[in-house]
C-alpha cells in the first residue's frame, strides 16, 4: 500500500515522465546514426556479424567466469570426465573399485547388531522390553567415545550432567517451536539464549539471530545470509566464497544447495591456511573468507587476525 501511495504522488510522477521525454528525444538521433552507419550495407551481412559478434562476447565472458573459478584445466577435466568413465576399461575399473567399497561398508556396518529386524512388527512390543533394547542400543552407542579417543562428534560433561541434559530435552519431547504463540516459555528461552549470544559479540539493538540443529546447518544459514546479503547490498550475482582445503565439509555442500562457487586455499606446513595463496583467490564476487578455529581434520587454528587484514 505504501508503494502504491507513493507512485501516486506528483513528485514521483512528473520523474517518471522526465525520464521518458528524455528517452524519446535521444530516440530520433539514435536512429538516424544507425540508419546512416548501415545504409547500403546487405541485410544478412549485418544480422550475421552481430549474431557473431554477441557469440563471441558470450564465449569470452564465460571464459573469463571459467578463468575466475576452477580455471580452464579443471573445467575441461570435469567437463571430459562423465565421457571418460563410460570408457569400458575404465568402466570396469571403477566397477571393481565400487564393489570393493560397498563389500567394505557392509561388512563394517553388519557389526555390532542387536536384535536387527527389517519389517514393522504385527504386533507391538511392551514397554519393559523396549526399555532393555534401549539400554543395550545406548550402551552400545557410547563404549566407542566415554574413553575420550574421540575427536569431536560427541561433547559431553560427564554422566551427571549428560543426565540432567536428558530431563530437561524430555520436558519439550513434543512442543513445537514453529508455534511460539503456544509455546511462551520456549519462545523465551529462545530468544534469552539469542540475546546472550549478541551480548557476548558486542551486538546492538538491531542484531538477532536464529536457533539451528546443528554445526551443517549453522553453516549452511551462514553462507545463505552472506549470499542474500551480497546480492541485496552488492548487487553480486555469481557469488564466491574462499576457505582452507580444511575447513569443515558443510561449506562445500552450502554451496552447492546455495549456488555459491567455493574457491579452496592451501594449507602451509604447519597444516594453517595459506595467506598467500588465500589472497589471491579474493576477487570482486568474494562474499566471505572461511577461518577455523580450530579446523575439523587437524585440530590447528587458522590466522583469523591475519585473515581479517
């Protein structure tokens, strides 16, 4: 409603029919130029040049997009590859590789069972006897990381609290938080706990934020706001982001879902981001550069102080 007050009013109007008197008095003399450049040339002649001309320029941009990206070798080896794995020699070796893997996976996965079963039971089962599958499953479930060998997956703080945890999630089994309006204690909680984390980072009253399930889809929003962002502020359209061939794999997946081309950096020999070779993947349509602190597969913390600059 508002824009539509807005187009009514004179101010509004009267630009708009600057803008198209203006249009119309440049039309006469652009067309007398390009009358006066193309008389007596052939008709077909001219319709061909420009159709090659707007093809060639097609062609360069998309090199140049292709140059900016992957690079020209690694374009034309995804671009060959699909051809070349229908090739039968190589056909048959990827065959004989897949089968070894998949023999592998199921041979892993087949481990450690109790009481497999494939159909849904006809019958239910009592509660007592689901409790004591229950017990086995988590039993199961957490001899591989109590002993603390375990690099992230699992963050616990002990028995005791791993319980007390479990009391509280088991209060809210079935609310909703998609219906804050019949929630008012969960709403709150929320946006206590959204508050907390914007005073901790120094945010103002303009800041907000929003609960995920987990690191993936925290990273996954964080790539989408950075791209909604940059085309709303920036005007960017073919989004790019760089981080380290360490970084988390979510960055990779967000921008595939997200259409956001993911340029990686080298690592140095102490297993950090390369600065140098950071720098100069940074271009015009670079929205973010990715630091870990620390990083998935090492456990290293990249320069963050020295990425800012």
């Amino acid at each position: 409603r508002r824009l539509a007050i807005r187009a009514a009013e004179p101010s509004d109007a009267s630009l708009v029919a600057r803008i198209a008197a203006m249009v119309f008095a440049l039309e006469k003399p652009l067309r007398s130029l390009v009358n006066d450049a193309f008389r007596g040339k052939d008709s077909y002649g001219v319709l061909r040049s420009a159709v090659f001309w707007a093809a060639l320029l097609k062609f360069l941009l998309r090199l140049r997009r292709i140059s900016a990206r992957e690079g020209l070798k690694a374009y034309v080896v995804e671009a060959l590859a699909p051809t070349i794995r229908k090739l039968p020699q190589v056909r048959r070796k990827l065959d004989k590789e897949m089968a070894g893997q998949m023999a592998n996976f199921r041979m892993k996965f087949s481990q450690e069972l109790t009481e497999p079963r494939t159909t849904m039971p006809i019958e239910g089962m009592p509660e007592e006897d689901i409790l004591q599958l229950m017990a086995k499953r988590k039993a199961l479930d957490t001899k591989h990381w109590k002993a603390g060998k375990i690099t992230g997956a699992v963050y616990h703080g002990e028995e005791k609290h791993y319980d007390f945890i479990s009391q509280v999630f088991g209060k809210w089994g079935f609310a909703n938080p998609l219906h804050p309006g019949i929630h008012p204690a969960l709403r709150q909680m929320d946006s206590e706990v959204v508050q907390m984390i914007i005073n901790m980072y120094n945010g103002g009253p303009e800041c907000c934020g929003a609960f995920t399930t987990g690191g993936t889809e925290s990273i996954l929003m964080a790539i989408k706001a950075y791209r909604d962002w940059a085309r709303a502020e920036k005007g960017i359209t073919d989004p790019n982001i760089v981080i380290c061939n360490s970084a988390h794999a979510a960055f990779d997946k967000a921008g595939k879902y997200f259409n956001v081309f993911v340029k990686h950096a080298r690592t140095n020999d102490a297993m950090e981001i390369d600065l140098k070779h950071m720098k100069s993947l940074i271009d015009g349509n670079t929205i973010a550069i990715v630091g870990s602190c620390c990083q998935y597969s090492h456990g290293t913390i990249d320069p963050i102080e020295d990425m800012a600059k």
